[in-house]
C-alpha cells in the first residue's frame, strides 16, 4: 500500500546527500512505493482547525548537484495525509513549538513521526535528565554563582546552550579559566534561558557514540571521535566517524530507556554517550543513519519505515 507522505524540514537544496537522514529516510520511502511531498515549517498553517502546508511533490535521486526534483508550488490539507515526517532542525525554540501544537491537531490520525507533544514535552538535553543515574553530574541553571560553584566543584566542565544543536555554543572550561563570567554574560544577552554544564568527561577523546533507536530498540551505532584540539565530536565540525559496536554498558542505557521511549511513541530517536553516560536523547531530528550504514551496510532507514508502516498499513 502506497504512503502519502509529508516531509516538514529545512531547505532541501541545501542538505548533504551523503550525510543526511532525512534524504535517507525519503530515498527509502520511495523505494517502498511511497510519494513525498516537502514544506518548510514557515509555510505550516492552521484556520478553522484545518493544518494545511504550502509545498511541493519531491522526488529524491542520489545524484550531487540534482538531488531533488520539485513540482509546482501547492496547497494541501495534511490531515489527507497518512504520514507526516518532522524532520527540521532544532533549535528547540517557540517557533519549533508552535509547530507541534499545529500538528497536534491532525496526529494520530496522520501519525507524526515523532509524535508532536512528545518531541515537545522532551528537548534533547532535559528529557535526559530523567533517568536516574546515566549523566554525568549535570547542572541546568541561569544563576552565576551556581554555575561557578559547579565548576569549582568539579573544576574541568562543559556549559553549551539548553536548547542549541550540532555542537553549537560547547565551551570547555578548565578551572582557572577567566572566561566563564563572560561566556555566562553572552548566554545571558542571547535568551532568557538557563544553560546546561556538565562535568568534562576524559572518555571524549575516545568517541562520542551515537545510537540510533527505532521503537525502542537499538539498530545500530556509530562512533564520533573529535579532532585534534577540538572539544566537540560532531562530524560537520571535523569528527571523525569509526565503525562501533554496543558495550555492556551502552546495552544497559539502551535497555532501561528504550521502554519509554516506545510508550511515547518515539519512532526514530538517536541517543549520544560518552564513556559510560548518556549526555543526550535527540528526538526532534537525529541522525547517523547514512554513516552507520555505511560501515556495516544495514539499511537503518528500512527499519524506521518498517515501524511506521506497521502503525499505517
């Protein structure tokens, strides 16, 4: 049976075919006799209860420079949809949340990939938290002194944005370092939101794992290791991807997170860990796919459709 599909995502003349999950997942859905059609979240709209989208049919081909064929710009009613995939970008900010409300409306009807109110109520680094015992000691706050006290405490730290993404706005701060006050003021210009700092983990040097989770379940792995110099494993910033495989401990986090995830209807979740902590539970719009496949030749977009279809079909 033949899927309407819905991909909500950033440009696509600008994603990277050799990289992207989204392009995976879409490169998938037509292989399996599915049809897509692409907005962006800027042309989500809403009246009357009616979620509607301006967009256009795509169609995807591995072929650099001619990625995607695009059809004649057009209106469409996503609740005629069976799928709607969520797949931009974070930051997690009001305009991401104003769009899971708005798709609120349609799913389960349409199913949402991941389910709206769920990306909604878990943001990367705070739904995280949750589990007791898998992160590093980690401190989410505005307040200077605290923050300071942390550092103190534990003297090497990390302090990123809450809400940022892809390695953006990670800073190391060893103890002595004089830029701490002036990092907390710059953060503090830039939004109203608390920070996250968490102890500085030795085990980065060594990778950082991303995990992909389809309803649950571990599929597959990957293994970022950073640059020379560089405190962030992200590969758009010079990470280095080496072929993994799960430890006992990695199992673990997986087995005791796992669960909630499938209650929550997380499809697709891509988690992060370094050593032996989890630091991260991506759910807006992880990747790793294409990378993963590329070292053990799994087909990790298959699995995520197989779930989806399993809901749809």
């Amino acid at each position: 049976m033949s899927l309407k599909v819905a991909i909500q995502m950033d440009p696509v003349e600008t994603i990277n075919i050799h990289g992207d999950s989204t392009f995976a997942l879409g490169l998938e859905a037509q292989r399996r006799g599915h049809t897509l059609f692409y907005y962006q979240p800027k042309n989500l709209s809403m009246r009357d209860g009616r979620v509607y989208a301006r967009g256009q049919a795509l169609t995807f081909r591995r072929e650099a420079g001619n990625h995607a064929t695009l059809s004649e710009m057009e209106v469409v009613n996503l609740g005629e949809f069976d799928v709607v995939l969520l797949r931009q970008d974070p930051p997690f900010d009001m305009s991401y949340i104003t769009t899971t409300h708005m798709l609120d409306v349609i799913h389960p009807r349409t199913l949402v990939v991941n389910d709206p109110a769920e990306v909604r109520n878990a943001p990367e680094k705070l739904f995280a938290t949750r589990f007791e015992g898998l992160l590093p000691p980690t401190l989410i706050s505005r307040d200077v002194e605290e923050i300071k006290a942390f550092r103190e405490e534990f003297r090497d730290i990390i302090v990123k944005p809450l809400f940022g993404n892809g390695g953006m706005g990670v800073f190391r701060l060893r103890e002595g370092d004089e830029n701490l006050a002036s990092l907390l003021e710059m953060f503090g210009q830039m939004n109203r939101e608390p920070v996250i700092a968490q102890k500085y983990l030795a085990d980065v040097r060594k990778g950082d794992k991303r995990i992909i989770l389809v309803d649950g379940e571990p599929v597959g792995a990957i293994n970022r290791v950073p640059a020379e110099g560089e405190a962030r494993s992200n590969m758009h910033v010079g990470g280095r991807a080496e072929k993994s495989l799960l430890t006992k401990r990695e199992q673990e986090i997986c087995e005791i997170i796992g669960p909630e995830l499938k209650k929550r209807g997380l499809i697709f979740v891509g988690i992060d860990v370094i050593g032996d902590y989890l630091t991260e539970i991506n759910v807006t719009s992880p990747t790793g796919i294409q990378e993963i496949d590329r070292f053990d030749g799994s087909n990790l977009a298959a699995l995520v459709w197989e779930a989806i279809e399993a809901r749809r079909i």
